[in-house]
C-alpha cells in the first residue's frame, strides 16, 4: 500500500516537468554559482576596487601611484585629492580609498600613505594594503630600502659618505632588477608555498552540503503539499476509507519524498565531485547514511508542517517561514563560523546545522561512522518526531467529531 | 461483488421488490452535534442492497454530516451507524463503502488505469487480481475506452465516470456518492443515471446525496429529506408522491400583484399555499373533480384571472417543495 502511494507521486512528478527541473536541475545548478563564488576568490587574489590619490607632490609618491594604477589586483579609481578618496569610498564608488600623503620613501614618524575603508567593507582595507605593499615589495623595492635607510639614519646616525656610496648603489640596483621583473633578494620574512592538493576547498564542500540540505527542504515542502492538495481534492476522504488508512498515507508521502530527497542530494554529490572534486566516492558510506537521514528528516519536517496547516495557503506559509528561518540559521545560506557564538549556537536546533556538520564530517574530515554518530542521532530522531507528528495530525483531519 | 458482463449499457429500472433486502447502512436514532450546535437530530435512515436512495435537503440541512457519520468519521452522541452490521466508524465498516467526494478525488495527471490500480492497491486487493478487477470495473463504469488516457484531459462526464469506478475497485456493498453528477453536461446525465442503475441492478447498496432533482427522480428508489438534520420523509419514491398528493395535480397560479383579500380568501380555503411575495399560489387540487375549472370560473368572475396558470402531475421536485414549505410554516 506504500508503494500505491509512493507510485502516485512517482508518477506525478515525472509528468510535470516543472517540478522535475525545480527537483533535480536546480540544486546542482545553485551549489555551481555557490561553488563559482567561492573557488574563483581564494582570499590573497581578490582584486580590490580602489580610489587613488597622491598628495606627496613627491616622485616616490608618483611611481606608487602609477604602480598601483597598473597592478593587475587593483581597480584603480584616479582622483583628485583625498576629499575625493573619502567621497568615493562612502558613496560606494570604491570598496576602499589611498591617500599618498608624502613621500613614502622619506623617514620620519608620520605615516606617508593612508588607507580609507567603508565599516562595511572593512575586509577591502585589508585587502588593498596587502596590494599596496605586495607592489612596493615587488616593484618599488627602492622606496622600501630608501625609508628603511632613511630610518636607520635617525637611530643610529648618518652614514659614512663610503656607507652612502654602497646604499645609493643597493637602491639602484633593486630598481634594475624590479624594473626588470625579478624578484627582491633576501631580507623577507616569509616564503609562501601551496600545498598540493586533490581535496576540493573546505567552502566547496560546506556549500556542497549547505546547497543540499536547502533543496531537500524546499522539495520536502513542496512534496508534502500534496497532502493538503489531497485533503481538498478528496483523494484524502477516499483513502482514509481504505484498510491503510492515514497512516499509509502519510508513510508512503514519507518514503517516496525521502527517496526523492537522496536522488537529489547524488546528483548535487556528483557534480560537486566531478566538477570540484568533493570526495565522495572514498566516503559513500557515511555519505549515504548522511544523506538518508538528512532526506528523512525534511521529509518528515515538511510532512509535519503539511499535516499542521488546514489550507494549501497555511502550509505555504507555515513552510516558506520554516524553510527560510531553518536555512538561515542553520548555515545553508552563510556559513555558521561567520555567525555569533549565541546564532551558532541556536543553530543546533535546526537539520541543516547536522546536516552541514555531518557532510563536512564525512567528505572533508573523512570521519567515521562512529564519529557521525551525534548527528545523525539527531538527524533521525527528527524524522522520527515529525513522522509521529504528521500521523498524528493527519488523523485529526479524519474525524471531525 | 462482481459485476454482469454488460453492465455498462443502460439497465432497465427493476421492477419494486416484494419486501426489501436485509439493509447494508442502517442509521438508527442518530444525533449528532458540533460543539453546542445540533447538526443530526434522531435521524433514521436504512439502504439496502440493489436499491438507489437519493438524499435530498437544502444547505445546511446536515447532509454532509450525515455521510460523514456513515463513513464513520463523526461518532453520533446517540444513535447508531451500522455498515453490514459492523459500527460504522470501524475499520471493517469503511471497507465495505466506496466513497464518491464531491470533487474528483483521482491523481489528474494519471491514467484512468494507473489511478484504478492505485486505488486498488490501497484497498488492499491482492497484486494477482488487481488487473482484472480494475479491468471489470473500467467496463462496469462505462471508462474502459479511455483507460489510458490522463484525468485532466478527460471531459467532465468521464471524469465523473472514473470518480466512480475508483470507488468500486475495493469491491464495496454500500457506495456513497455526494452531487455525483456535478459538471455534467445534460447528454451525459442519462448515461450516469443508466450507469447508476446498473450498479444497484448488480447488488450494490447506493446512497446519493444531490441537489439535482431531476436526475434524483431519474435514478431514485426511495427517497429521503432532510431537514434540520431530521430525515422527515423517506420510502419509495412513488410512493410518497401518491401518498403525499393522492390524485391530486399540482396547480401553481401566479399574478403580477398580489390579489385583493376576498380572493386570497378563496384560494386559502382550497388549500393553496402563497409564495412571500403573495404573488404565488401552489397546491394540490383533486383530478377529476371539476374543480380547476371551478377555481377559474370563480378568478374570472371576480376579475382576478392571474397572469399564469400551470397544472402538472406530482413529481418528486413538488414532493420536495411541498416538505420544505410544510418544514418552514
């Protein structure tokens, strides 16, 4: 009898393609633009749109300026003066500004070059004075060394005109060798290296789970508005008269959405590992239990939810709020280590967090199933809960006296 | 209960039976309440096997609790509700219904057969016989030639159709069908009346609910009106009529303006009802009698011939109409 039912919706779906496209095409395709987002800016390489000006009158303060103008990470926004910087960064123009104040090559205690940021953007600031340094560290090599010797001089004394003779050669010789593309020798504090490696990035595989778990719902609710569709249409009254009952109503709903759920979720899995190289296959076994119960436990949501609402209306509502607050706090729409402590904490309530939890456990930490233990723990006594739920609530609509 | 091999062609009315079968619903006594407001008031209802009853009232007579309480789903404060002598809201009584909703209660993106073989499934028909009980009732309900053809691109006629084959497929002893014959057109009408016949020729208990008077008169064994959640009238259908009207004819007079006191008057004294408006007047006057013709002689002589005048054998519309205004006076 659960399999009629399960057939029922089988069949329905395949005939609207609507819902098929929503179902199966649309997941992959959002955790795609998600998954875009996030490999094409790796942190250290977003570019940064900036409004320039040199106040310094000076030549050091000249070549930065055109330096930065031509710096391949740098939106450069020309302007006049540092009113002009400060316009372009509050009215959005510019994610962040930079004064040349003076000569940034001189000595002295001022600071030769001002940044300018938005409260809004403060990442922006960040990013535009590792740019800055990176061109005076890579380009201008000269203006670093001549500040530096400039500084020297005020602790320890002026140089020995022989002193002199050897520093104006050093700051002649960097420019060469920048001019000529090379890089800085010596005197760095760090050498950076990329670790090879074949795993996708940890935001790939958050998002790849966030993106799930968001669809499972959204598909959850729109499978289980069926039976309010059912309850108006008379379906309902004809099979609460049939030996099963509610009860394989609302188990056949369970079951069907459930599978639907998985099938959706694999999909998404296999673009995110053919694409992006999210591990599943080496993990298909927590994988599977992760996605069987992630599948259950909406369905069940979205069922509970169907069985509390009188009208399709309600239960529109009544998802759309659900779905909406759930994914937010949860982190399928921003990741949860951005939220404050007490959000992340209320996150916990939700599926999503355990689902995000339990897929980052198992494709990016490769934990084992005992280690996934906690969350699908939940996860299950979730389904369990909103099943016992929706039966309960569905038998109310049965007798009404 | 199976079905004779031609059951889809229009079956003749079956001639009354001497006594009736042993009923397959029996409603005794029953009332029934919505928190403090009485919605079934002591009412009594018996359908037996191979008879068609129509149940008629107007809105809010309780005829919508009523199949709620034979289908088991409202628990009556008193009274009981017996399907094939099990207690209506057991789960044995609801098997033996077949429940036609009001709406098309179908999948509408599915085939006649895919919904029939759904529905048989859910009512728990073993996998070996599904094909041929879904392919007994496609013939029996007249659908057999749009088996594989989608609900929502059928007209609202076999739509209708496939609403009731799949209340047969759980091979019921009572069917149920609430305003059957809701957006269908005239032609089809007399095919659903055949169709209906057909089922209580081949044994089945039927219980209909409608506003349609003429396809109730078209269909009904007995009859039975509710009012005020009280069944008030039930027997034979033809039987209430002539018991009701004995040879009377039904005769409606209508004015443009109420007529002056004396004639009121006169048309009190025979009998004849008037309408609120005082503009109409119904009632019985004796076949035979002379004494239309009477009555006329008379509204000519006081000049107050009304604008209309029509004369009609008692039918089941006048039975209804003359129950409903005894109800309200």
């Amino acid at each position: 009898m659960i399999c009629a039912i399960m057939k029922a919706m089988g069949l329905t779906l395949l005939r609207d393609k609507g819902a098929l496209v929503m179902t199966f095409l649309l997941p992959p395709l959002m955790f795609l633009v998600f998954a875009a987002v996030f490999t094409g800016v790796s942190g250290d390489d977003a570019p940064v749109k900036a409004a320039l000006a040199d106040a310094s009158g000076s030549e050091g303060g000249h070549a930065l300026f055109v330096s930065l103008h031509n710096a391949p990470l740098v939106q450069a926004i020309p302007v006049r003066d540092e009113a002009a910087v400060r316009d372009a960064v509050r009215s959005g123009t510019a994610d962040a500004g930079l004064v040349i104040v003076s000569d940034p090559s001189a000595g002295g205690n001022a600071a030769p070059l001002l940044i300018l940021a938005d409260p809004g953007r403060a990442a922006a600031a960040g990013l535009l004075m590792a740019h800055v340094q990176e061109v005076i560290s890579e380009r201008l090599p000269q203006i670093g060394l001549k500040r530096l010797g400039a500084q020297m001089q005020s602790i320890v004394g002026s140089f020995t005109p022989e002193q002199t003779e050897q520093f104006d050669l050093a700051l002649q010789a960097s420019a060469e060798s920048a001019a000529k593309g090379e890089k800085p020798r010596g005197g760095e504090f760090f050498a950076r290296e990329t670790v090879d490696s074949l795993k996708a990035l940890p935001t790939v595989t958050y998002y790849a789970g966030a993106i799930a778990v968001l669809f499972l719902l959204f598909s959850s609710v729109q499978g289980a508005a069926s039976l309010v569709e059912e309850r108006r249409s008379g379906i309902f009254d004809r099979i609460v008269m049939m030996p099963g009952g509610t009860s394989v109503m609302v188990l056949g709903k369970f079951a069907f959405i459930t599978l639907q759920g998985v099938v959706q979720a694999a999909l998404l899995f296999a673009v995110a590992g053919l694409v992006y190289g999210v591990a599943v296959l080496p993990h298909f076994g927590t994988w599977i239990a992760t996605t069987i119960a992630a599948a259950a436990a909406t369905a069940s949501l979205a069922l509970a939810l169907a069985s509390a609402a009188r009208t399709r209306q309600q239960a529109q509502t009544l998802s759309t709020f659900a779905v909406l607050m759930l994914s937010a706090i949860g982190g399928s729409m921003v990741p949860r280590f951005l939220m404050p402590a007490w959000l992340q904490s209320a996150g916990w309530i939700t599926p999503n967090a355990w689902v995000i939890e339990a897929y980052q456990a198992s494709l990016w930490r490769g934990a084992a199933f005992g280690d996934l233990a906690p969350a699908l723990f939940v996860l299950i006594c979730y389904a369990a809960a909103g099943l016992v739920t929706s039966v309960v609530l569905a038998r109310r609509h049965v007798r009404l006296g | 209960m199976t079905f004779p091999a031609a059951l889809s062609r229009p079956a003749a009315r079956p001639a009354p039976a001497a006594a009736r079968a042993a009923p397959v619903l029996e409603m005794a006594h029953v009332s029934a309440s919505y928190g403090t407001r009485a919605v079934l008031r002591d009412a009594t209802l018996a359908v037996s096997a191979g008879e068609i009853t129509v149940l008629l009232g107007p809105n809010g007579a309780g005829k919508t609790t009523l199949i709620r309480a034979v289908c088991g789903r409202l628990r009556p404060d008193h009274g009981t509700v017996r399907v094939k002598e099990h207690a209506a809201h057991l789960s044995t009584a609801r098997r033996r219904i077949g429940l036609v909703p009001q709406e098309l209660a179908l999948y509408p993106s599915l085939t006649v057969r895919e919904n029939l073989d759904i529905f048989a499934r859910l009512a728990g028909m073993p996998r070996a016989g599904i094909a041929g009980r879904v392919g007994a009732v496609m013939e029996a309900a007249g659908v057999a030639a749009q088996a594989n053809e989608r609900i929502d691109r059928l007209s609202g006629g076999w739509k209708r159709r496939a609403n009731i084959a799949a209340a047969l497929v759980g091979e019921p002893a009572l069917l149920v069908l609430d305003e059957p014959t809701v957006g269908v057109d005239r032609a089809a009408l007399a095919g659903f009346a055949d169709l209906l016949r057909a089922l209580a020729a081949a044994g089945l208990a039927v219980l209909i609910v409608t506003h349609d008077l003429e396809q109730a008169a078209a269909v009904a064994d007995r009859v039975a009106i509710l009012v005020n959640g009280h069944v008030v009238l039930e027997g034979p259908m033809h039987d209430l009529v002539a018991r009701r009207f004995g040879g009377a004819r039904r005769v409606e007079l209508r004015w443009s303006h109420p007529p002056d006191g004396d004639t009121r008057a006169h048309l009190a004294a025979l009998a004849l009802q008037s309408d609120a408006t005082g503009t109409t007047f119904t009632g019985g006057l004796a076949a035979g009698t002379g004494a239309l013709a009477d009555l006329l002689l008379t509204l000519e002589q006081r000049h107050a011939m009304p604008r209309e005048v029509s004369v009609r054998e008692p039918d089941l519309a006048a039975l209804y109409a003359d129950v409903l205004a005894e109800a309200a006076r």
